[in-house]
C-alpha cells in the first residue's frame, strides 16, 4: 500500500517521500482515511509508529484538498486547527513535521510555548492561520489577551493525550475545550487507553473510530533489553564504563529527577564524555540547542527527565539508558521507545539498585517479559574516596562578618581557656583573614587568659582598685566618670534615676526611706505604709 492509495494528493505524496518514507505505517493506514471521512479518531499506538503523519497529513489534505486550497481562509487571530500537545519539545517536533509536509502549500501555521517570549507567538497568529500547535498553558494565556480565536476551530487534535492528563493539564485542556465551538471534528492519540483517557474520549468525542495497533503495554520487540543490577553509588561509573567501552556514539539517559540528570551530566563531562542535561528547569534555549546538538551527533549524551519520554523523534537513535526505574510502569516502555523506532533495531538498558527491585517486577509482569541480567565483567567499582570526592561539598563562610567573627569568638575561647596564654598564640596564628579582630585573636585570648588568672588570684581589677567615695556617682565597668551636669543627667535618664548627683547622695537615705519611692525621704508614698513605689526616670532633672 502506498501513500497515494490513502487519498493523499500528489503534493503531500511528493513531501512524505522526501522525508524518506514510502509506505504507510499500521496506524497511518487506519488513521488517514477515517480522517478524510470526517469522523472523530480515537488511536491508541506505541510511540515510534508514525503517529504524527497519522493526523498531519490527512488534516492537511482536509485544509488543501487535492493540493489546492478549498476556499475558506482564517480570519485575523482565528485558527482552523488546533493541535494540542503537553511539551514544549513535542509541539515544535510536530510543527516541524506539519511544514516538512506543506512544503508545496501555502499553509500558515505556527507553535506555541511557554519558555519563550510572548509577543513573536502573537504576532505570527494576528493574520490567522490554517494549523496552531500549542500547549495548553501557553494558548490560554494568549486566549486571555484576545490575542487567538478559537470560535472557529474546525479540527481538534490532542496528541500524547495519556501523557496530558498524566501532567495534570486536564483542567487546562477542559478551559480550552469551552473556547471551541460544538461542531468540530475531535482527534485523540495516545499511547495507551487508561481509564482516564477512556472517561476523557466519552465526554469529548462523538461515536469515534477506535484504532488500537499494539497490545496495550507492550515494549517493542526489536529493542533488546538488559538490566544491570548494581549500587546506587556506582551507577554513575557504570554508565560512563558502558558508554566508552561499548564505544556508544548516541545515547539517551532518563533520570528520574532534575538534579540526578545535572548530577549526572556534569560526572560525564567531567570523565570526558560529552553530556547535557534537558528537564523543566532548564530555560527553553538551552533545552532547544542541546536536543539540537543530540540530534545532529554533536553531542554524545544526552540526560533528560521524564519530559523527553514521550514524542521526542531522534532518528537512529540506538542507546536509550534508565538511570533510574520510573515509578510508573508504563513510562517505561515510553522511555526505551526512544530506540528501535520505524522497525529499526535498538537497546535499552536498565540500572537497578537492590531497592528498585519491586520497580522491576512490576514492569516485567506488565511486559510479560522477563529481562535479560547483563554481564558486569571488566567494570570495577569506585573506590570510597571517589565517591566521597563526588559529593558536593557544603559551602563554607571563609570570608565576610559572620565567618570573621566566629574566628574571633573561636580565637578568644581557646585563649581564655588557657590559664596561662601561651595556647592563645597557637589559637592567634590562624586569624590571619580577620576584617574585625585585625589579627587580634592571639591578643584577645591572652588579655582574657590575664584576667581569668587575675580573678583566681584574688586580685582586683582595674576599675575595683579605685575606691568610690562617699557622695561619687557608681561608675560601670569601661564608662568615664561623668564630669559635667549634662553628662550625668544623660546617665541619670538612660540608668532610670538610678544614679544621683553628688550632692543629692545620701547613703543613709535609703536605709531610713524603708520604700519611700524615691529615696530622698521627704515625700510620703501613696497609700502609705512600707510598700516600694515604682521609681519615675527623671525627665527634669534634680529639684
């Protein structure tokens, strides 16, 4: 069977086999003409199957029948198709596909993503268009600023549907379901028919035909499989013993989390083999030219998080790599889909520490397949201090306030506990880098050893050996005399009345006061008796 027995016109024919394809897939050859018929579609196939032309071609010979146009044209901000995908690297792969297909078509179209800026994306819909591919979050938020019309969307395409709902962008995809007329044509694909996306098809298509090509679940069988049973630890140098000994020119790494496929990365590069890292963190520019690289053999590695499971088209590719299990089965055979695509041959190999074990048995009794165990011969385990090496090691303050002054604070403990200060000096040496101490931390320790032998001596301090006569005001250790009237109404205030000018000092006051407030004796407390009255801070000075 050939593309032109589909009802394909000559212009897409001539286009599919400048891509390279001859002969329609299983589910192209279901798909195409249920499309051209009008009904709604609902396709469940493994990735790899030819999905995309599937829907593209057949929607585009709906828009160009026969190659040429049939007459109706979107108006400003309006899209006659629209295809929604749930990653920012699907959408561009399909919208890659959809021009690769029209090249002898006046077809408008355009993709849009978050990630990037919005105001290009607006600019490419004002005139309308025949086919927008879009993510969810992104096309609501341009539906929002009036900046697309969906009242006249005739053809609705939801591609990796299961993957959609699985990301949680069902209420996405239910808000822009209401922006859509009732009458239109509704296209669904997914890889596998779960519950949900069953539940899904009831409530959004109408009387579908349903294509189902492989047994739900199952893996590929021309991709071989092995797992490698080995310690967390010693993964990372197992990868790099497999790539470089196997002499692996391509391969995909799936981790299951952002920083394990950074981690990842940056160990490969740093052993000479070069890697990338792409996940939801990465900005859509670095993701972008690293897939590019990946795809034109520029790079070697690339590691990815579950965001490239699904959809991502890499030509030849032979390695695909599970780091780690995926905590849903399915995903598995969504990852090593990746290799062994358009019949060709692959393999995919899985690192299993002892507590992914539960992790492995569900995947081989959903596979119904038991995995081969790969030989580990030739591979020799890190040693402890390389892993210990590998860590990162925790930041520490060799600079700025707060490291100064624990340097001090440290200093000046070591030095006052030594009775005599000789250990100061030892403690001093290191307070080279201090900004407050100004090296002081050897002079700081033995003054406070100094003191610590004094007070054990039994001698007084500095200020203790001058005797404060009768009438002086008290002097705090380390504060001058006061030696004016401002200076000593300013203490007065700041100490609460508690200190009176010479003059006013009368020592046996206070012993015959028994309470009176304020101390001077000549003014009776309120209520009377011999309870103390709260004392009021001078804000006069003395009367």
């Amino acid at each position: 069977m050939s593309f032109a027995s589909l009802g394909l016109s000559d212009a897409l024919v001539r286009a599919v086999a400048a891509t390279g394809y001859t002969t329609p897939t299983p589910v192209q050859q279901q798909a195409v003409p249920a499309v051209l018929e009008g009904r709604d579609l609902m396709v469940a196939a493994q990735t790899g199957t030819g999905k995309t032309a599937g829907f593209a071609l057949p929607v585009i010979e709906r828009l160009f029948p026969n190659g040429e146009s049939d007459g109706q044209r979107a108006k400003p901000k309006q899209v006659r198709v629209l295809v929604l995908t749930p990653t920012r690297e699907l959408a561009a792969q399909v919208h890659d596909s959809i021009r690769a297909y029209a090249t002898e078509l006046p077809l408008k179209s355009a993709c849009i993503f978050g990630g990037v800026g919005a105001n290009p994306q607006m600019k490419a819909i004002a005139p309308g268009l025949d086919i927008l591919v879009a993510c969810p979050g992104r096309l609501l938020d341009l539906v929002g600023q009036k900046a697309v019309d969906l009242s006249q969307v005739e053809i609705l395409v939801l591609d990796e549907a299961d993957r959609m709902l699985d990301m949680g962008f069902v209420h996405d995809v239910k808000k822009v379901i209401a922006k859509l007329p009732a009458k239109r044509q509704n296209l669904l694909f997914s890889a596998t028919f779960s519950k949900d996306i069953v539940d899904l098809a009831n409530k959004l298509l109408d009387n579908p035909a349903r294509i189902e090509v492989t047994p739900p679940n199952t893996t590929v069988e021309r991709i071989n499989q092995k797992v490698y049973r080995v310690a967390a630890g010693h993964k990372r140098a197992l990868v790099a013993h497999l790539v470089t000994q196997g002499a692996w020119e391509q391969v995909l790494i799936f981790t299951r989390t952002k920083h394990g496929a950074n981690r990842l990365a940056e160990y490969l590069v740093k052993n000479g083999l070069p890697a990338a890292a792409i996940h939801g963190n990465k900005s859509q520019s670095a993701r972008t030219k690293a897939l590019a690289d990946f795809k034109a053999n520029s790079l070697r590695i690339l590691v990815a998080t579950d965001i490239a499971a699904r959809g991502l088209d890499i030509d030849q590719l032979p390695h695909v790599i599970n780091f780690e299990l995926p905590n849903v089965s399915e995903d598995y055979v969504h990852r090593i889909g990746r290799t062994g695509r358009a019949g060709r041959s692959g393999e995919a190999v899985s690192l299993v520490s002892p507590d992914e074990e539960k992790l492995l048995r569900a995947i081989e009794r959903m596979t119904k397949q038991r995995i081969d165990e790969g030989s580990l011969d030739g591979f020799e385990p890190p040693a402890q201090a390389e892993l210990n090496n590998d860590r990162p090691e925790r930041p520490r303050e060799q600079n700025g306030r707060g490291g100064q002054q624990r340097n001090n604070r440290g200093q000046g403990q070591q030095g006052k506990r030594a009775g005599n200060g000789q250990s100061a000096q030892k403690s001093g040496n290191g307070g080279n880098g201090n900004g407050n101490g100004n090296g002081n931390g050897n002079g700081n320790g033995q003054q406070r050893g100094q003191r610590r032998n004094e007070r054990q001596r039994g001698e007084q301090r500095p200020h203790q050996q001058r005797q404060r006569a009768a009438g002086q005001p008290r002097v705090m250790p380390g504060i001058h005399e006061p030696e004016d009237a401002v200076a000593l109404e300013r203490r007065r205030q700041a100490l609460g009345n508690r200190i009176e000018a010479p003059e006013e000092r009368k020592p046996a006051a206070r012993k015959q006061n028994n309470g009176n407030g304020n101390g001077n004796g000549n003014r009776k407390p309120n209520g009377g008796g011999n309870r103390k009255q709260r004392e009021k801070p001078a804000l006069l000075g003395a009367r």
